[in-house]
C-alpha cells in the first residue's frame, strides 16, 4: 500500500474523528499544511448571517442550560474529558498536520484540554459565593453566582484545540453556552472538537446548540464581538486585533478576555544553573518554531556568564533537528505560511541594520517543498533593546542582552509594552525575590527557574499591558463566565437602613 497523502490523512483522521468528510472539498477557505504547503481541504465559509443564527440557537440552549445544576453541567465536560482521553492520539496528530507542532506538543495540546475538563469538573461544586458579614440586625447578606449568557470565542492558529477548550469547559460548567470562531488557519481541528462534543453531547442530552463552530472571516468574527446576545468575549490574537476589538465590546459593555503579544523575557544571573538555563531556554525559544505567545524572545544575561552561555546556546540551536514534524526527534517544524517566514526575515534585516549579529534564521529543510517555510532558529546579539527588539515578531528568534546591574536586568525586561510572560535563572533568593516582588517584572505569569512558556492549566493565564488584561484556565478565572449578584434577606420585623439612615413614612 502507499504512503498516504497528508490531505488523505488528515481526511482519514477527521472521519475517526466523526467529521462528515464530505464537506472537505468545494468550499472557498484553502486550507494547507505548513507541513509541505500542500492543499488538505476546501471549507465553505459561513457570513455574518450565519453567525447571528447560530448565536440565536445559542442563546435558546443557554435558556435551558442555566437551569441545569451545576454538578450535573459539570458531569458532561467530565464526559467530553473522557472522550478526549480515546481519541487523543487522532486529534493530536491533526494539530501535528494542519498547525505544524512536533507530535508530542499535538498531544500535548489534547493533554491540555483533558486537564481543564478535570479542573472543570471539579469546579463545578466549587462555584463559591460568600456570606457577608452586615451591619443590621436580622439581616443576611451574601454573594450568589449565576451564568452570564452565550460566550464568543475567537482563537488562533497556534494553540487551535486547546484555547478554545479553556474557555469552553470553565463556561459550560458555568452554565454558559459557547459559539466559537475558530482561526482560517486552523479548521478542520475545530471541525473534529465540535463533531466529539456534539456526539457526547447528544448522549447526555444537552441542549442543541450549547457548542457551536462557525468558520468564516472578517463578517464573522465582527457579528460575534457585535451581538448584544453574548456577554462575553474571549479573543486570542495579536495586539493589533485586540485593539479592532476591545473599542467594538466596550461600546456594549461587553466582557472582553484578550489573550494578545507577548514579548517575554529571561534573566540569567551569574548564579544560574546554566545547565538548566540551555534546557529552558531552547524548549521556550524554540520550541512550536517560536509561535508561541509565551515563546522566550528576549534573553537578559549577565556579563559574567554571557560569553559561556552563548557558545552553549549556539551549539544546541546548531544541533536542532528541524523537518517534518510527523517524524520521531524532530523538534522544530514549519512556521505556519510564507507570511510568518517574509516577517521573520524582515526583523533580521531591521536587527542585522540596528548592529545585531545574527546566528541562524536561515531557510532550510528545501526537500519539503517550496511552499512549506522551515527555518533554523536564530540567535541575535544585540548591544541594545531597541525597537526591534521590542516588537513581537511570531518566529523563533532570541534576542540576547547584556547586564550588569540587576536592577538594569529588571528594567530592559519591563521595557517592552507586552506584559505577558517573564522568568529569571538565579540561585540567589533575593534576587528571586525581587522579581516576584511588586518591584519585579510586571507580566501576569513570573517564573523562577523555569522559562516563560509551559503554562499549567490550573494558574490564571493571562497578561498585562498590551497583552490585553484578560485571565483564562484556572485559579479564580471561571468568574468572568458568571454574573455576581449581591443578596441581602431581612428576617426580623424592623426595617434598619444601612449608614443610620432614618426614613420613617406615616
């Protein structure tokens, strides 16, 4: 038998997966493999139109899922986690194929919603209010939560499953309903979740509609962040789309959870495990080919260490293996498409102009086809962070610093406008301190001797600055899916007002 052909593989997958195969072809959205840039599928894309009437079914399914007790929402995600568990193998390598992680970050990625479906489960009798301590007799007073509506979410293309998943098991088990407008880049990964929960769905007998995939653009992402019907909106994406967004929610008063940039950093002191900081730092700079929203981008080291640091990190990029990511020990794959390889390119130039010296960054693994971008990750001396430095760029390059002043480190760190993720290599307490301190970075996830990227799905995830301001997964970040509503009962006779207030009628 021949090898198969990744559009006939990814086809194969999907049909195990429960996808109508028979909708792959036809449609105006080409979908490629970065793997070889070869055509895996052709989807009809819905318009605006068809995002309104799917936020019409949503909304009648939230009527009748806000009614459902919470421990009993929480037993379908426990479900869906279940069913995730049988087919992670499938799915993760369709993430493999269509976004172009090595096949041990695809699974990891099911891994990952796996692990918010327990985390949800669990939450779904735990959805805390408080009893309020007041100030009038025979009186009560407590918080009581309540689902907020039908929550919109747009992802991206580099996280396709797992996004989508940490917002949509935390909003289910709240009693929420869930439209979801997947990446143009990414599809068929969205086809192949919504067929699975549907079909668990349907089992437990859920409302039709409660999960909903509407593949589409510009119109379709604009009638989701527009409608009045969804409260809240969660949107993973670029700086630049936060801002087309965040003005369209605030003129509503709607919730915005905006995941955007990330420019992350890693201070490496002269204490530092440099063991240890050659592991972290490859896996976070490299590690999805740098595309990553949490990727280490910019590298802090200290004077002392740099020259020795440096000669380590050059060997291990050197020694990467980068190709097909199907393959076993390949660890760098394909950036997404040719647009990510032409800006990847354009930083160095601009870098190489600013007095960068570049090691890497070089097209390679030629064999896989002219249409698929494979690069080696590249490592850019700077003698300064400058603008360049301080912009975003979704491609595996480390711009390396030098310090020697710990409280200059700290500075170039915080000197960028993203605020998402940061970390520090260091043996000395005080300075680990220091970085957690209010004093510290100003990102909202910090790290001590590991790097920025590899979130746990239990911690709030989110960041500050450009970044956008939004939390999502764990901790407490399940209440921006619910309403609070503040109660307070009189069981006595009198009627005291707050404050001393008198207000005595005939």
């Amino acid at each position: 038998m021949s090898e198969l052909t990744i559009a006939q593989e990814a086809a194969a997958l999907l049909a195990r997966l429960g996808v109508d195969t028979a909708q792959l072809a036809g449609g105006d959205l080409a979908v490629r493999s970065p793997i070889d840039g070869s055509l895996i599928a052709g989807l009809r894309t819905a318009d605006g139109a068809a995002m309104t009437a799917a936020i019409d079914r949503a909304q009648a399914a939230f009527l009748a899922w806000r009614r459902v007790p919470a421990p009993r929402r929480g037993e379908l995600v426990r479900q869906f986690g279940l069913k995730l568990r049988a087919v992670k193998a499938d799915l993760g390598r369709l993430v493999t194929i269509e976004a172009g992680k090595i096949l041990s970050e695809g699974q990891g990625e099911v891994q990952e919603m796996i692990d918010i479906c327990d985390f949800a489960v669990g939450l779904s009798r735990q959805l805390y209010g408080l009893t309020v301590a007041t100030e009038r007799p025979s009186h009560r007073m407590m918080e009581t939560w309540h689902p907020v509506g039908v929550v919109g979410v747009i992802s991206a293309f580099n996280f396709p499953v797992a996004v989508w998943s940490w917002n949509a098991a935390i909003a289910l088990v709240c009693g929420d309903a869930v439209v979801w407008k997947p990446s143009e880049k990414t599809p068929l990964t969205a086809l192949a979740v919504q067929a699975l929960f549907e079909a668990v769905a349907t089992a437990f007998g859920a409302p039709a509609g409660l999960s909903q995939v509407v593949i589409g653009g510009k119109a379709v992402g604009e009638a989701l962040t527009d409608d009045p019907r969804v409260p809240v909106l969660s949107a993973t994406g670029s700086t630049a789309m936060g801002r087309a967004v965040a003005p369209r929610l605030a003129g509503r008063f709607a919730r915005a959870i905006l995941e955007l940039g990330g420019n992350n950093a890693a201070i490496i002191a002269p204490s530092a495990d440099l063991d240890l900081v050659v592991r972290g730092v490859a896996f976070a700079a490299m590690g999805t080919a740098g595309q990553r929203c949490t990727t280490l981008r910019r590298l802090i080291v200290h004077a002392d260490i740099y020259d020795t640091l440096l000669a380590r990190l050059k060997k291990a990029y050197g020694s990467v293996k980068i190709g097909d990511p199907r393959q076993v020990g390949v660890l760098v794959g394909p950036l997404i498409d040719r647009r990510s390889f032409e800006a990847m390119q354009a930083s160095l130039d601009r870098a190489r102009a600013e007095g960068g010296i570049v090691t890497g960054g070089e097209r390679v693994a030629a064999e896989l086809g002219a249409d698929a971008h494979y690069v080696r990750p590249a490592i850019v001396e700077m003698p300064a962070q400058t603008e360049t430095v301080k912009t975003e760029t979704f491609a595996p390059i480390l711009y390396v610093l030098k310090y020697t002043d710990f409280d200059a480190a700290l500075a170039l760190q915080n000197d960028v406008p993203q605020g998402l993720s940061s970390s520090v290599f260091t043996n000395n307490l005080r300075e680990a301190e220091r970085f957690l301190s209010v004093e510290g970075s100003d990102c909202g996830i910090a790290n001590v001797n590991i790097g920025p990227s590899g979130a746990e799905i239990g911690g709030a995830f989110g960041g500050e600055k450009e970044t956008g301001g939004g939390r999502e997964a764990g901790s407490d970040a399940w209440k921006a899916y619910m309403r609070r509503a503040t109660n307070t009962i009189n069981y006595g006779l009198d009627l005291p007002l707050a404050q001393g207030v008198s207000f005595e009628v005939e």
